[in-house]
C-alpha cells in the first residue's frame, strides 16, 4: 500500500515539477532577454548619437578645409619646413624632437612623392587645420583620430590613441585600393555622400573599425 501511495505521490509531484522547471527557465530567459535587449537599445541609442555627431564635425571640417585652403601663403611653406625632415627611408616625417602627438597632427609622405612649393603650402595648411580642428572635437575614444589620404600615398593623421602612427608606417605604405579610398571615388560616389567602410582591419589599430569617407 505504501508503495502505490509513493508511486501514486511521484506520478503527480514529477510532472509539476518539470512544469515548475520549464515555466521557471522559460520566465528567466526571458528576463535575460530583456535585460540584454535593453542594454543592447542603450548602446546603440549611446552609439548612433556619437554618430550623429561625429557625422556633423566630418561636415564641418570638410566646410573648414574648403574654406581655409583659398589663401595659401609663405607662412605655410615655413610651417611645413620647419616641422617636417626626410627619415633615413626617405619618407618625409615630422621632426621627432619637436613633435607632440597630444596637440600636433604627423603627416607621412612617401619616398616618391612629388613635393613642390604647393603641396608643401598645401600640407603646411592641413597641419594647422587638423591639429585646431582635432582638439575642439569628440573626445570619445573611438573617434581620436582624423585621416586624410591622397592618391601619391600621402598620410595626414591626428590620432590621441596612436600619437607615433607615422613613425610606424613602412615607405611603401599604399591606400590606394583600399575602401577608404575608393568608396568615396566619384566613379561609387557621384553624390558625394558619407559612407560607411566595411569593417577592416588598421595596421597597429584595433580590428573590426570602420573608416567614415568625406570627398
């Protein structure tokens, strides 16, 4: 008799157990869930804002350059040959003892680059355009870095995260092909929109970064 009432006891106690049990992990999945959806919404809320603004001061220092670049001068040539110095590679460099990644912008130019009065009016120029600019924006991390690049493999860089970035780039560096170059191409751009790089990996910099393209 007392083993009928055990079984009889187990029939029904195991059944609403693993109810119990499922209805349980069921309500704290969930719970998980949502927890981890919220904080996903945030994040991405957080993010877009960041964004937002950063699309804004792309806006704003492509607005500055084409402004700023109209009235070249001696000035400039002085600013680029007292700042820059040809490495032992031969690229073109900022002068390491004068240099201050914190405040200044590093420019690399290759061996082979075709260096005249105008393109060193025109470096001279960008120099103080991206080092007045690059103090004033977002200080989030993730955006502590400015990139111009030209088709003569050239590299105008203000970066907090990597200050030392043009010391570290090899002569024959070439950006030529890549997304950050072609996406913003009038032949894939003729609307001359902001773009989204695929995600890619920058040598010393983290994996997974996107680049923003301006033309």
């Amino acid at each position: 008799m007392s083993w009928i009432v055990i079984l009889s006891s187990l029939a029904v106690l195991i059944p609403a157990l693993l109810a119990f049990y499922f209805v349980a992990k069921t309500k704290l999945l969930e719970k998980e869930l949502t927890q981890h959806r919220d904080y996903i919404q945030v994040v991405a809320d957080d993010f877009a804002s960041d964004l937002d603004i950063f699309t804004t001061n792309l806006q704003k220092l492509d607005l500055l350059i084409n402004r700023q670049m109209t009235d070249l001068n001696q000035e400039d040539i002085a600013r680029f040959d007292q700042r820059m110095e040809v490495s032992t590679d031969g690229a073109w460099r900022n002068k390491r003892e004068s240099y201050d990644g914190s405040v200044d912008a590093g420019l690399f130019l290759p061996p082979d680059y075709k260096l005249t009065e105008n393109t060193k009016r025109f470096y001279g120029r960008m120099l103080h355009i991206f080092e007045s600019f690059g103090v004033a924006k977002s200080s989030k991390q993730a955006f502590d870095n400015l990139w111009f690049l030209d088709h003569q493999r050239s590299e105008l860089i203000y970066d907090l995260l990597y200050p030392d970035f043009v010391y570290r780039m090899k002569p024959d560096t070439d950006y030529t092909n890549t997304d950050w170059m072609t996406l913003a191409s009038p032949e894939l751009n003729p609307q001359r929109e902001t773009k989204w790089t695929p995600p890619c990996l920058i040598p010393f910099l983290e994996p997974g970064l996107s680049a923003r393209c301006i033309r």
